[in-house]
C-alpha cells in the first residue's frame, strides 16, 4: 500500500533547486504527486506530497535532512494519508479586492470556517500599482460547501461582509 509523505522546503531564491529536490524524490523511488512552489521576497517556497512504498518513504525521510544541509534549505516533513473528505458541493470562487487592512483574510476566513465551508486552495497578495495609493489586497479562493448549505445564503453573507469592510468582492461557481 503506498504511504504518503508531506514535505516543505524553504531557502534563499536560486536557480536548479526544483530540480535538485525532484532528483532526490526520483532516486528514493517516490512519487510527486501534488506540489506548489512559491517565491515570497528572496525566499524560495516548495511544498510536495509525496507517495511511495514504505522503503521509499523511509529513505526520503533518512536522506532530506543531509541534502537540505547541501541545499541550504529548512526542511520539515509530516507522514500523512489519502485525504477523504465528505459530500461536498460543486467548487465555488471566492475573490475579492480592497485596501490592504490587518485581519482581512482573517475574517473572510472566519464567516466560511462557520459555517464550514472548505478552503481548497488560497492565494492573497497585497499589490501597489500607484505609488500615491495605499496597497490594495487581492485575495482568491476556491472553496466547496457542505451538502445541504444554501450558496446564496453564502453569497449574501460574503457580499455584507465584502461591503462592511469596504472590499469588492464576488462568489460564484467555478467555470
């Protein structure tokens, strides 16, 4: 039965680092199965889910910690199953623009975590196209809903919340 393996990798930028961490997956017989990567300031961003037997897996996890020494990367990995999640309804897109305000994410976060509204996939910035005005968050993510909760109870809830912090913002079903 394949066993599955989490790992985050952070680091100063440079080129080759993809590769070098693909190669090690590769030589330990694991899997790739998911991964994203990110660059945030000069740090370097990689998180992967892994998959293979249990001899793989145990010799990834014996082997990271040198070859991040190498890289110059941290490193943490987590052991971890096949995800099984319940009912969940068709994904929906949530996304909205404003001005860049502490605890924004927070709170759109909260209103959906009420009401147990799954987050999928997440991706915020703050942008400052004009120099002359304050930085504007955009924030978009693909969320599902429970069997059985009504979307446009949701959509109503996001646009008051949208409107009492001044954002500008939609929910919709994914295309």
């Amino acid at each position: 039965m394949p066993q599955q393996l989490v790992v985050t990798a952070i680091g100063t930028d440079r080129t080759g680092i993809v590769s070098q961490l693909a190669r090690l997956v590769t030589d330990c017989n694991c899997n790739i199965v998911d991964s994203r990567m990110a660059i945030f300031g000069n740090e370097f961003t990689f998180i992967m889910l892994l998959a293979g037997d249990a001899a793989a897996i145990s010799k990834i996890e014996y082997l990271l910690p040198s070859s991040a020494f190498e890289l110059d990367l941290l490193t943490m990995s987590k052991r971890t199953s096949a995800c099984t999640l319940p009912t969940l309804s068709a994904p929906y897109i949530v996304e909205y623009t404003g001005v860049d305000r502490v605890g924004t994410l927070g709170a759109i976060s909260s209103l959906l975590a009420e009401h147990q509204v799954y987050i999928g996939a997440l991706r915020s910035e703050t942008l400052q196209p004009d120099p002359a005005q304050p930085p504007q968050t955009h924030t978009v993510m693909t969320v599902q809903l429970p069997q059985g909760l009504d979307s446009d109870k949701i959509r109503r809830l996001l646009q008051a919340r949208f409107n009492q912090m001044q954002l500008q913002g939609r929910f919709e079903l994914q295309s």
